[in-house]
C-alpha cells in the first residue's frame, strides 16, 4: 500500500459490498493519506443494476463506518454516491482520491474534468489488490460467487479434494444444531411442507436444489424443476418403490457420484462442482447417501442457494447459503476426520 501523506481532503468511492480485506486497505489508505476522508458509498439502484445480491446501501453503510471506527473516530464521513463520478470532478477542497488499479482509469478521467474546470488535478493514490495464496484477487464478486471468504482464503479445503472425510463425534456435534428455515408438514402428504416453501421463494438469488428424492419427486409434482437434485433412490435408508422414484427426465444434464453412508467423498466433491456449472438442470444419482451433500454445496455455491431437503416425521429444511453457512460448514467439515 502507498501513501503521500499530508492531504487535506482524499476521496474515495465504491460499492463495498461483503466488506473485505481489500477494501479496508482502500480505507485505510484514505485514513494515512489525509486529515479527512469523505467516502461515497454507491446507492442501491446503482448496486443492484450491477448485481442483485449485492447487499442494501444501508448495510455497506454500517459495515465501512466500523471499519473507519476501527481505526480512528474522527477525520472522516459517509456519502452516497449517485453517479460514476460523484463529486469528485467539481471539489473543490478535495486533493487526493484512492483508486485501485482497475479505478485508476476512472481517477484519470476525474482529472481531465477538473482541468477543463480549471481544478488541479488530484493526487491519486493507487492501492494494490488483495491476493490470495493461489494468486486470486480477492473482490466482492469472488464473495458473491461463492470461491471465497472476505479475507481471500478460498472456502474449499484443497485436501477434502483428495481425501475421504469421514464423520466424528465432533462434527455430528455440530450437525445436532439444526440451522435454516423449517416447513413442518405431515409425512404422508409432504406436498403440504414444500407448497409453503415454494410460495416464499417468489424470487431466487441463486440456484434452487434438492436434496433427496422425495424432496425432489414433490418439488417436480409441484411444477417446480430445482437447478440440480440429487437423489439415491432411498427413503429412510429403504428402497423406494417404482411409483416413488424420482422422473429424471425433466433433467437434461444426468450425473452419477460415490459417497458412501458416513462419508464424503473427492469424487462427490468434484461432481458438484461440475453440476453447479451445468448450464441446464442437473440431476446427480448418488451411489451411497446424499444427505452430507449441502456441507460441500453450500460452500461451493454462489450466495444467494437455495437448498431444500426433507427431515424424515417432521417436514422439510430450506437453507441458504450465505457467508455465515459458508463458514458453518467450513467449522463443520474442519471437525471431520481426514482418512
């Protein structure tokens, strides 16, 4: 990170969406620049035309004034930014703007408008991304498409890729803690649970998928085909009977994995990962038992998932994947043993 130091007003807009590590370095180089930051923080309608799942200007508000709290109370404040420039073109006390490589461009611009107005130029102060092990740059777009936490580290643990992980009294712990939104219905009718569900995902951020054949099976009944499914063609641990089988048909894209009760697998693993990359409806046959599956899909998964899968006498689970699923099932996993 550099810095010129002795500024009397550095400016500095963006997004911030999923606060990372990366954006606190553009803030804090803002911070050592000048005796004020002014921040300009994007609106929502020039978020969401960007991206939908990108989160309210009033949460990317709170998250950058913690972050600025974090290291110094005064010195700086908050603004809404309304358009590409901002205000940036016409200030005229502002004397520094921290961009990033991919912004300079934009800073650049800013100055010619000001010399047209007879403005000095500001003083551009370039912060270097943020990478990760693998090189990667950490970006909210990374976070919001599921590869990465806000520190950059990659939510995938390179050894599950090549390594059976195998439940233990530690992770089974953790699982006992239920965690998503119950739809309870009765066992005999499960269509009763997955109407309710599917009335309140009137819109998806992310993919839809189901998890278990009767899941599934009720989920197509009800006109509805999830992005991928993944069955085994049990319920209960017992064979279903032919008129209780899931009709892959509706699925243009047919996959098959191996993950034997208990255990989950590289081979699992890798086929997700395939499956959410299919470009058309998945169905995946899982060899063994796919109930374990949503603690590698939801890290796998962009934010914004939908996962739906049955809890046998009581009714049906919907979870979303969010960066607190993510790291739950990254604690989770952590707690498997490595065979």
């Amino acid at each position: 990170m550099t810095s010129n130091g002795g500024h009397t007003r550095c400016l500095l807009g963006g997004t911030f969406d999923r606060l990372h590590h990366g954006h606190e370095d553009l803030l804090r180089a803002g911070l050592e620049a000048a005796s004020h930051l002014e921040v300009h923080v994007t609106t929502d309608s020039m978020a969401f035309a960007k991206d939908h799942r990108i989160q309210s200007m009033e949460d990317r508000m709170a998250a950058v004034e913690a972050a600025l709290r974090s290291v110094r109370e005064t010195g700086w404040s908050l603004h809404m930014l309304e358009d590409a420039f901002g205000p940036a073109p016409t200030h005229t006390t502002a004397d520094a703007l921290v961009v990033s490589p991919e912004t300079r461009t934009g800073g650049e611009a800013i100055n010619r408008k000001r010399s047209e107005s007879g403005l000095a130029p500001l003083v551009l102060i370039e912060v270097p991304h943020r990478r990760n092990a693998a090189g990667t740059i950490l970006s909210s777009t990374a976070i919001r498409n599921g590869s990465m936490d806000v520190t950059g580290e990659a939510w995938i643990n390179p050894s599950w890729r090549t390594h059976v992980m195998a439940m233990s009294p530690d992770a089974e712990a953790h699982l006992k803690t239920p965690s998503g939104t119950p739809y309870k219905g009765p066992e005999a009718t499960p269509e009763v649970a997955m109407a309710a569900v599917l009335d309140d995902l009137t819109s998806l951020d992310g993919p839809l998928i189901a998890v278990g054949d009767v899941t599934a099976r009720v989920m197509l009944e009800l006109d509805m085909v999830p992005d991928l499914a993944l069955i085994d063609g049990q319920t209960k641990r017992m064979a279903l009977n032919e008129d209780e089988t899931v009709d892959t048909s509706h699925f243009p894209v047919r996959m098959t994995a191996s993950s034997p009760a208990g255990v989950l697998t590289p081979n699992l693993l890798e086929q997700l990962e395939r499956a959410l990359h299919a470009e058309e409806a998945c169905v995946m046959t899982v060899d063994g038992e796919e109930d374990m599956a949503p603690l590698y899909l939801h890290l796998l998964a962009p934010l914004g998932t939908v996962i739906v899968f049955g809890m046998p006498g009581w009714g049906l689970m919907v979870q979303r994947t969010t960066l607190a699923m993510k790291a739950r099932c990254r604690t989770i996993l952590n707690a498997f043993e490595v065979k």
